[in-house]
C-alpha cells in the first residue's frame, strides 16, 4: 500500500511537497504516528487528506480546543437511553477516538497544542499502548491501519500550551514550511482557477509575492499564508466585475489585499501601525501603478509586473 506508485499519485495531488509526502508515507507505512508541525496555510491537513485518500484509509477529523475534553474525543453514555436501559454498550455513542480506533482510520488532531493536559494524557496512552479503557465499556483496541496524526503552529502562543515530552517521544516530528513562491503561485492557480486565469501569471506572482513578503515585514509577527493570495485574486475578480473595470485597477487589487489579508496578519507588540497600514504598504510595493520616470511619455504601467 506504501509504495512509489503511490507517491507518484500523491504527486498529482499535491502541489510539491516531495520531501514531506516521502517522510510522512514513510512513516504511516512503519506504524508510526505523525505530528506534522507548521505554520498556519502550509497545507498539513491537505496532505494527509490526500495520503489517507490514496492508500484507502478513513479520515477521522478532531478540531483542538480547550473544549475538547476526554468524554468528547472518547465518546459518552446517551443520557435519555441509560435512563430507560442503563449503562449497556448500545447506548454509548463513539467519539471520534473510538471512531478512529474501531475502523482503523488515520485520526487527525489540529492543534494539538491547544487540547486540556487531561485530554491529551487520553492520546498519549492510546499512542503507548495501541487501546483505551473506557468505563462500563472496556477496553477498546485499536484496529490495523489506525495512527495517530497530530498538527500544531508553534508560531501563535495565544491559547496554547508547551506540548509535553511524552508526545515527542511517541511521534515522528515532520516540519513543515511554507513553500517556494513558484509553488505557492501553482496552489493559487489551482485554487482559483478561473480567477486567475483572468489576473494572469503576472498578477498572480504578484499576490504570491505580497503574501510572502508579509512574512519578512519588521512590523509584523506572523504573515498570511498563501490562502490570503488566494482570497486576493478571487475577491478581486469578483471586484472587477462589479466595478466594470480590469482586474488588475489599483482600486480593485487595493480593496482585494486589504480585504484578504488586513485579517490574516500579526503585528508585532508595542507598534503603533495598523494591519491596514501594513496592508497598504504590502500594495504599494507590489501592485501599485510604477511612478512614470522625466524620460517616460506619462504612461504608466501596473505594479503586478514588480513581482
């Protein structure tokens, strides 16, 4: 099931990631479970969603917060039913954890970093001993092909916690960067597909650029991801039409990036400047009209060729 063809059907999938899909098959294939670690739009579940598809494994998927406690993930007795029956193995209802251990699906955990310690001591055991013990049920063992695979952004402190050694010790760590403008601007035109055809290659580098030099900003402290280029072109495509205008008009690429990424970035603690300030100052480098030099005729051409 883990093999080169089917890497090579990941490759048509996903945009790139080479590397990241040979690690993280590598390891699904040994038994091992995965925490993938990355900033926010570097497309983590994307490439599970697409190892699971491709080696016919279920996709179990648990958002973490500091609401997911142990009866959530586990599962729990149907108050109404053990009222009129008790506490028979028919009335419990399966959490996602049962879900994914009865099945033999890959669980996905998203941020685990923000999951209560109590919770998390629930995964680490299921990690160690390949089942869980639940009250009045047993214990539930973990069907062939389960795994645990967790994500976490270790660049946004806010609501998280430091993620204890134990699970360290039971995952393999796969990090995950953002990747090449050249790939960012190929998941742009794969995701926006008709939008940008109509800004063009020229357009759509040009919000790749704008997104990635947010990351680099001394302003600010974590930058859009390329789901902000994204958003870019397709507003703006939408924003031309209503205008009646091109897609690349200042005022459609200016709206279009301070509506796409204003949201998307963190300034960084003590600056005076607003992320709108930022926005428009991301604009002005990369789709702002050229200034026209005292040897030009007075033409001026879009700032989308800068990128």
């Amino acid at each position: 099931m883990y093999n080169p063809e089917l890497l090579a059907r990941l490759g048509s999938q996903v945009v790139g990631r080479r590397r990241e899909l040979e690690v993280a098959v590598a390891a699904l294939g040994a038994g091992r479970h995965l925490l993938l670690e990355g900033p926010p739009g570097t497309g983590k579940s994307t490439l599970l969603r697409a190892v699971a598809e491709a080696t016919g494994h279920d996709f179990v998927f648990v958002e973490g917060n500091a609401e997911l406690t142990p009866a959530r993930l586990v599962g729990s007795f149907d108050p109404a039913a053990v009222m009129n029956d008790g506490y028979v193995p028919s009335n419990f209802i399966d959490g996602p954890l049962l879900t994914a251990l009865r099945t033999g699906s890959l669980l996905y955990v998203e941020e685990i970093n923000r999951i209560p310690e109590e919770t998390l001591n629930v995964l680490i055991g299921v990690m160690s001993e390949a089942h869980v013990q639940v009250p009045r049920i047993g214990s539930i063992a973990a069907s062939e092909g389960f795994r645990l695979v967790a994500a976490m952004n270790p660049f946004d402190a806010v609501g998280t916690a430091r993620i204890a050694s134990a699970v360290y010790d039971r995952c393999c760590r796969l990090v995950m960067g953002y990747q090449s403008a050249d790939d960012e601007a190929l998941v742009v035109a794969r995701e926006a597909t008709d939008a940008a055809a109509v800004f063009g290659a020229g357009g759509v580098l040009a919000a790749v650029a704008m997104v990635r030099d947010s990351r680099e900003h001394a302003d600010v402290r974590t930058g859009s991801s390329v789901r902000g280029a994204i958003d870019l072109v397709l507003v703006a495509h939408q924003l031309a039409e209503l205008r009646s205008t091109e897609v690349l008009d200042p005022g459609v690429t200016l709206d279009a990036s301070l509506l796409a990424l204003s949201g998307r970035i963190r300034l960084r603690d003590g600056t005076r400047r607003t992320p709108e300030d930022v926005v428009t100052e991301l604009w002005e480098r990369h789709f702002a009209p050229a200034e026209p030099s005292p040897e030009s005729d007075g033409s001026q051409e879009g700032g989308a060729g800068k990128a």
